[in-house]
C-alpha cells in the first residue's frame, strides 16, 4: 500500500462519513473521482471522565476539493456532477387519444399531449372519439438537495442541504443519510499533470466536508453536576461555550483544522479524505 493511504480519512465521528477514490491509473492520463458520503445524529461525551454529553446535528453543510500546491490535475468542466435539483413528489401529464371520421367513412387516429390531468371519454356531435389518460409519476420528495458551485476553478463544491423530505427537530430541518441516490457517486473527471511525482498526484486529491458554525445545531445538552450524574441545562445556559470546547478538541482529536467557535461564519472541517485507487489490477 502506498505511504499517503496512511491516516487517510479524518472525520468527526458519528457526524459525517466520508469516503474517496478514483478509478483509473494517473500515469495513463486521467482519472474519474468517485465518493461516498453519510450525514447523522453526532452523541458526544457522556463518557468517563468527561463533564458534558450533548447531540449534535448538521442543518447544512459543503463538500469540497482541495488540491495540494502546485496542482497536479486539471479538471474537466464537461465532466462535473451539477448536482440534483429533482425534489417534487409527484408530476402528471396528460395523453389524448382522438378518432375522428373522415369524410369518406373512414378512421383516422391522431395522439398529443396535453396539460389536462382529468380523464373523461365520449364522443362530440362530429363523431369524434375523445380519450385522455392522466399519466403519474411518483416520486418521494428528497431528504436533501445538492447544487454544484464553483469558487475556484480548481476547488469545486457542492452544498447540500435539507430539501422538502427533510427531518426536522422542533421545525429545524436537518441533515440525515446520504445527499444522492446513486451508492457511488462520480463527481468528475480530472486529468494529470504529468510533470508530477505519483504519489504526489494521489496525494492532491482530497474531499473535504465543511460547514459554518451556524450550520451545527446542539441539543440535549447535560452537564455533571457534584454528584457526578449528568442533568440536562437550557440551550441558552453560559456552559455552551464548555460544550463548544468540547467539540474543539474532539475535532483537533481527529486530526482536523482548529475551528474558530466564536464567529457565526467561520468555517469547520468536520471530515476529510484523501482519494486512493480502486482497480483490481492497481496497487
């Protein structure tokens, strides 16, 4: 196994999964990044030695690519994922059917479409037979919607958010399973610059989950009071800073950027993982 597949994935565990890889061999010219990714409910603390235990949950959140300097791919612009808008529950349309009688006698049939959603039959005063099919199609309205942007030519993202089949707590919609239908998701094409070491190619590819410090939502928070059993403290309560803390070192714990708690729009690196090659006959 190559060196840089060593600690390659940093993540706040129980919050984010994340996971890279590319198909294809760098050498040869190009390759195609892939990637999975998890949103769930985070329960930190609670455990032995510790002074607080909250749940965390996720209202929004970014995925990111980062390359190391000097780049080493270049990116395809036709081979991007956009992202999925698709979130309406159901659609319709209508189909009509018309048989109408010419003048020698005989049938015609003519079929178009229309917006009409009723269906009736029946035949008018010139004979014509009249039939319109109601068409449905329906689908489940998404637990999240992903819309690409594009920042830096060379450090795409995607933001996902909740969509219209979200799960809420207390009318705040969250984040909860995976943002895109397909298992393995490709989110572009890139191709190498060969004037680059290998492994340092592998080592440029990096996905990275982050949000601001307004997207993270804490609940459920207890404190251990003298007699070392934990009791719940309002949302409000001044030992927020100690639950803040709390996640600032378990992100340090994991290898993560230091967060900025303070401000409402600093970003937080909540997952990161460096792409690593998926081909039988690749090692």
């Amino acid at each position: 196994m190559a060196a840089y597949s060593q600690n390659r994935l940093r993540q706040l565990q129980g919050l984010v999964t994340i996971d890279a890889w590319h198909e294809g061999v760098p050498t040869e010219g190009h390759v195609e990044l892939y990637a999975y990714v998890n949103f769930d409910e985070a329960r930190l603390g609670g455990k032995a030695g510790d002074e607080v235990a909250f749940r965390l949950l996720l209202k929004r959140a970014e995925l990111r690519l980062l390359q190391s300097e000097p780049k080493s791919f270049s990116i395809d612009p036709a081979k991007i994922w956009r992202g999925d808008q698709d979130t309406s529950g159901t659609t319709s349309r209508s189909v009509e059917k018309k048989r109408a009688r010419s003048s020698d006698g005989s049938a015609s049939l003519t079929i178009k479409e229309s917006p009409e959603l009723s269906l009736k039959g029946g035949r008018n005063e010139n004979t014509e037979l009249v039939e319109k099919l109601e068409v449905t199609n329906n689908r489940t309205p998404a637990p999240m919607t992903v819309s690409f942007r594009r920042p830096d030519k060379s450090q795409p993202s995607w933001d996902v958010k909740p969509g219209p089949g979200a799960p809420s707590l207390n009318d705040m919609a969250y984040l909860l399973g995976q943002p895109w239908h397909d298992k393995d998701r490709r989110l572009m094409v890139m191709y190498v610059n060969t004037k680059h070491e290998q492994n340092e190619m592998l080592s440029s590819i990096r996905l990275c989950i982050i949000c601001k410090r307004e997207d993270l939502h804490f609940y459920d928070i207890m404190t251990k009071d003298r007699s070392g059993r934990f009791t719940k403290i309002e949302d409000t309560s001044p030992k927020l800073l100690v639950i803040q803390e709390y996640l600032r070192s378990a992100l340090l714990a994991e290898g993560l950027p230091a967060p900025d708690m303070e401000s409402p729009f600093s970003p937080i690196y909540l997952g990161e993982a460096i792409s690593e090659p998926r081909r039988p006959d690749y090692d």
